[in-house]
C-alpha cells in the first residue's frame, strides 16, 4: 500500500496533543463570543474537531459544528493553490460568529480562501485555528487567530492527517521522510 510502510518518527504524542487542545480551547473560550459555529475542514481536521469541540463543551461552550471539504492535495504532497469548495454548504451562517478549523496551515490559500468565503456566506465575524502551522511555507499573509503547534517545514501525519489517504488513524503527530 502506498507509503504505509514509511517510518513514521513522533513529533507529538497523544499526551502533547491533549494538554495542547485543552490549553487551545481555554484560549478560544476566552477569544470568541459566547455563541459560535465550528466550520471544520474535511478531511485532515476531522480527530482535532472531535478532540477539541468535546474540549470546549467541559468548559461550558456549546458550539455548532459543520464540517465542508475543500479541494486538497489529492494524493501528492504538493498544496494546490486554486482551491475551491467541494461539498455543499447546508448551514445558514447569516448573523454568526464563525470558527473554521483545520489541521495545517502551510502555504495559507486554504484558509485564506475559507475564510474569505465563510465571510461572504454573511458570518457576522470569522476566526480560524489550525492544529500545526508551517509560518516558513506560508505564499499569502495569512495569521490563524489560534494555533496548536508552530513546526518547521515537514511533512507530518497522523492525528486526521493523510499521506496517500494512510496515516490518519494514527493517535499521534510524526514526520516520515
Ligand atoms: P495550504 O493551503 O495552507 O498550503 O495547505 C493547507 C492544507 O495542506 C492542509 O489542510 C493540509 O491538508 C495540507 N498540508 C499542509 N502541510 C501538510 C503536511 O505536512 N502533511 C499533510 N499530510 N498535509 C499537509
Ligand atoms: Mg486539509
């Protein structure tokens, strides 16, 4: 199978990952407005939304959550740079207060592009926070409001994040060659 058998090196274990997501939601708790929509992006965020929404709803919040899928990477390593929206988009986001999370923020047209089309949906405010960010990758100015962890400029899966649609079960965050 297509790069299943690369060694795959730990760059965050589960208990890194969780203290970390529990320190996110406490800062997001404290930086967004009471009531707010999570906008996942499918499919590389999908074990940090489930971590982290639980996270939020110990410490009172009760957020929305959607998920849309963008046109990605495919199969490759390469960032595509015309991204587009690949589901529907079933919420009425008219008047909200929106969160759009992802797992990596690299070259920064993913999350420039969803936040400029949540923000057209007629959100009332739009943040973003990514799990990992790459700030040496990044092609267009593009700050997430929340970050997990800032890493170099290496390949990583794990934890929802695919290589060749393998790797995203793993419980933990690594590099492979
Ligand atoms: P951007 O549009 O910021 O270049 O890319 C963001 C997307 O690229 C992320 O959602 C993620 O799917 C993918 N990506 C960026 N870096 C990596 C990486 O190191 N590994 C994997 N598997 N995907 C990555
Ligand atoms: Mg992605």
């Amino acid at each position: 199978m297509m790069g299943q058998d690369k060694k795959v090196q730990t760059l965050f274990d589960e208990q890194q990952i969780a203290g970390r997501v529990r320190e996110l939601a406490d800062e997001i708790k404290a930086g967004m407005p009471r009531d707010f929509v999570v906008v996942g992006l499918m499919v590389g965020s999908f074990v940090f939304v489930a971590d982290l929404v639980r996270e939020l709803s110990r410490l009172g919040c009760r957020p929305a959550v959607e998920m849309i899928r963008m046109s990605s990477y495919g199969l490759g390593r390469e960032s595509s740079r015309d991204v587009h929206l690949m589901s529907e988009f079933g919420m009425d986001l008219t008047g909200r207060d929106v969160l759009i999370i992802d797992d990596i923020v690299d070259t920064g047209h993913t999350l420039t592009f969803a936040t400029d089309f949540i923000a057209r949906s007629g959100a009332a405010s739009v943040k973003s926070c990514a799990l990992l960010d790459k700030p040496a990758r990044r092609e267009v100015d593009f700050i997430p409001d929340f970050v997990g962890f800032e890493i170099p400029d290496r390949f990583v899966v794990g934890y929802g994040i695919d290589f060749g649609l393998n790797y995203r079960h793993l419980p933990f965050i690594g590099t492979i060659g």
